[in-house]
C-alpha cells in the first residue's frame, strides 16, 4: 500500500553544517519521524518519482509529524522550484557556519573519502576545478534568495553553527517551534556538533572494502560494540591545512555574501570576518 502522507517539514542544508547534529535531535523525538539515509529527492532522485519519496516515510507512525534532511537542496539550483509545488506549506530548516571553515570542512571529508587527493590550494582559491561545490555551496545569500523566491520568509528558519555550540539545547526548543513540533532535547545525541578535524575515521582502504556492507550496518552506529569494534580500526586522519592566505582569499571571496546575508536574515555575522585559527 502507498503512504499518501509528505513531510511537513525539511532540513534543507548547508552541507557541512553541522545539520546532522539537529537531524539526530529531532529523530530522537518521538513526536517526530524523519528517514535515514538522506533522501536527495529534490536535488539528485527527482526523476525516479513521487512514490520512490513516500516509501522513505513508511516507517512513520500515525500520528507523528513527517519531516527529513537533504542537506545538499540549499545549493541545488532546481530543488526550490520542484518542492514547492509539492510541499508549498513546508517549515524549512537551514543551519549555516562560517562559510570558509564549511569549505575548508567538505575539502577534509572528501579528501578522507579519497575523492579530492590533492591541497586545498588546488579548490578553494576560486579557481576553475572540477568540484565548485567547495565555494559556491557557500554562497548561502544567493541559494536563500532563490528559495525566498518559492516560499515566505515566516516558511524558512536560519540558525548559525554558533547558535548550536553556544546554547544547543535552545536551537532545539527554536527549531522545534518553527516546525510545530514539541520540544524534546537529548543530552545522548551530544551537547554539540562534531570536530571532524579530531574524530576518529575508518582508513579508507577499510572504508571501500566496507562500502557494501554500509546500508546494513547503518543501524548498527551508535551501538556500544559496534562503536568499540570499529575503535579497532578508526585512525585520525591527517589533513592538509589550509594556509592563512589562502583562508583571507577565501574569505574575500564570500564578503559580500556574507553582507548581503546579514541584512537577509539580520544577524550580525561580523565573527565570521574575523581572522582566526579554523576549528572546523
């Protein structure tokens, strides 16, 4: 039997925003049903239809508030355009970090993955490259004012990587009351984002002899022997920095973005300019 019912509300991005620590709050909240993994529907399966996005709420129970996280639908240049005719009443969720250090943080985890092997000099000075994502998905004014252009200011809620760090449970009790949800906080899920540049990660000759086993052990995170199993073999992983000229380079790039943001979503984001050693 299809299940007729859609999310009533989205995590839409940024990637490399800290959005899976708010997806893992909600999930934990049992008013509340969201699918893992990701769906990309609006972004990347689109054309496999309307039907393969329902099954991913399947799960859900009768009474609990439908919702999900794509966190690559903020960038994507077609997914505002096919939501809303389909969700045109949906909560929107976006959660945004320095621009720079969001950057420099999906260079790490593809580097990890292998799919990027050389410095950050060779993607995130502006040159042309075959993976712009690193500095155009953080052009976060440009990619709101295109979803302004589907759905209402009130529909779309903006909270900062600081917001999390600094008071993560009240992020919580914000995010919970745009979507309409009831407020549930769990101290388990973490006090506060991951420090990718500190966790431990499976080298990645593992990772790929593993990569076929990954939807099965999905269920698995989390589980006191599975995490102390893979401890095993998790290594922390060396990264190439990211020189401070290249961080300014960066940084003037995303300026005027960053100013167009501010008078956007009126916040003072005057922290982000600041010169300082990256914690991403």
């Amino acid at each position: 039997m299809i299940n007729h019912r859609l999310p009533q509300f989205i995590i839409i991005g940024a990637v490399k925003g800290a959005t899976t620590w708010i997806h893992n709050q909600l999930r934990d909240n049992p008013a509340v049903y969201l699918p893992a993994p990701e769906p990309h529907f609006f972004s990347q399966e689109y054309d496999r239809g309307i039907d393969h996005y329902r099954r991913f709420f399947d799960g859900a129970a009768a009474g609990q508030m439908l919702g999900e996280k794509s966190a690559d639908y903020l960038a994507h240049p077609l997914a505002a355009a096919r939501m809303a005719p389909l969700l045109p009443q949906a909560r929107l969720v976006v959660q945004l970090r320095n621009p720079v250090e969001r950057a420099y943080s999906d260079y790490k985890m593809l580097f990890r993955r292998g799919t990027v092997t050389q410095g950050p000099e060779a993607y995130l000075d502006g040159r042309a490259n075959d993976q712009p994502r690193f500095l155009e998905d953080g052009l976060y004014a440009r990619h709101l004012r295109r979803w302004l252009d589907h759905f209402s200011a009130a529909q779309i809620k903006v909270i900062l990587f600081e917001d999390v760090k600094r008071s993560p449970e009240a992020t919580v009790a914000t995010v919970s009351a745009h979507i309409g949800a009831p407020c549930h906080y769990s101290s388990e899920v973490g006090a506060s984002p991951r420090n990718d540049s500190s966790e431990r990660f499976l080298p990645l000759p593992v990772r790929t002899a593993l990569a076929p086993l990954k939807d099965a052990a999905r269920p698995l995170r989390g589980n006191a022997m599975f995490e102390k199993v893979r401890g095993l073999f998790a290594r922390q992983i060396q990264y190439p920095p990211l020189p401070e000229a290249l961080r300014a380079r960066m940084m003037d790039y995303y300026a005027r973005d960053i100013e167009d943001l501010e008078k956007l979503i009126g916040r003072d984001l005057s922290h982000w300019r600041q010169s300082s050693r990256l914690a991403a």
